[in-house]
C-alpha cells in the first residue's frame, strides 16, 4: 500500500485548493474548476480522496470517492465544494461558518482485499489508526476512514459501527461478505490558526 508523500507545499496547495473550491461555492454556487496542468505534477495523478469538514471538532461535512478517476487537484478541489454543500446529512454552509472551518483531505491508497476465515480473525488483521475499511456484501457498501478509529477505538466496535453504515445489521455475517483495506496521507488546515 504505497502512499504519495506530498511535501509540505504541495499539501499547502491542496489545502488552498480546497479552501477556494467552498469559498468559489459561497460566491457562485459551484464548484472551482482547476486546471491540472497549473499545478506541479504530484498534484496531477488520478487519485481518489474524502475531504472532510469540521467546525470546532465536529463534523460538518464529508465527501469522497474509494475509486480514483479524476487528477489529484481537481477531486480536492470537487469534494471540498460536495462536502460544504451537497452532504445530505447537513444544509449546505453559511458564509458565516466558513472562517472556522477545519479542512482534512485523506488521499488513500489503493485498497487491498482481505482474506479470512471468521469476524473474528478479521477484527485481530485490524490496525488501529491506520488502516481505512471498505465493507461490501451484495448491494450494501460502506466505508470508514482511518480517523474514524479516533472515535471508536475497539476493532470489534469499529467493525460493528461499519456494518451499520453500510445498511446491515451490526451483527450481520455472511460468506459473501468482502472486506478491503486502505491507508492514507492526511492533510489538516483549522482556518482559525
């Protein structure tokens, strides 16, 4: 599971992408269009990325996408507009919110599948704060991002809370379930600082 390893800048660069993107939103009602070829290449592969939302730690938005069709720059600057307005879970963002916006972009790797025998022998492969799951079995699908171990830091319970996300019953089981794992590169700007 290889990571980028952005430098400084160019997670400085995402991160003003993403700001302008909710900020073009506010002005115009869209999201920015970016040109790849502006920006250095680290910022051009096709990558897939969540870009996260929070207002003194709590959620106040989060899109994403678990397959990478688009350059790098232009997702970040898509899920940074879809997270402060398109999340059906809150209105879209007032202009009075966004100076304290807190802006996390998760760039992820690419997921590889899991192999197991029980829920048990998947809940020991876990690892804690690092690894990002994808649950799928049948039509139900859901992920979680390594920084949901921050609040549910029991693989069991971690597990358990995916499977509902994904529509199943928390004590859902079956031989048709599938599991991958992804890790990913975290950026983090509080717009307060």
């Amino acid at each position: 599971m290889v990571l980028m390893s952005l430098t400084k800048a160019e997670g400085e660069t995402l991160l003003e992408v993403a700001q302008q993107s909710i900020e073009y939103g506010l002005d115009f009602g869209k999201s920015l269009l970016v040109e790849p070829r502006d920006y250095v290449e680290a910022l051009r592969p096709i990558r897939a990325t969540f870009v996260t939302l929070e207002i003194q730690k709590n959620l106040r938005g989060c899109i994403g996408t678990l397959e990478a069709k688009t350059p790098l720059v232009s997702d970040v600057a898509y899920h940074a507009y879809a997270a402060a307005f398109s999340d059906p879970r809150f209105p879209g963002l007032r202009r009075d919110e966004f100076p304290r916006l807190e802006i996390h972009i998760s760039i992820l790797g690419k997921p590889e599948p899991m192999f197991f025998e029980s829920e048990a022998d998947l809940i020991r492969q876990l690892r804690p704060g690092v690894d990002g799951l994808i649950l799928s079995d049948g039509p139900y699908r859901g992920t979680f991002l390594p920084s949901v171990w921050e609040s549910l830091t029991e693989p069991a319970e971690f597990f358990s809370h995916l499977k509902r996300k994904a529509g199943l019953s928390p004590n859902h089981w079956s031989k048709t379930l599938q599991v991958e794992r992804y890790m990913v590169e975290s950026i983090s700007m509080n717009n307060e600082q």
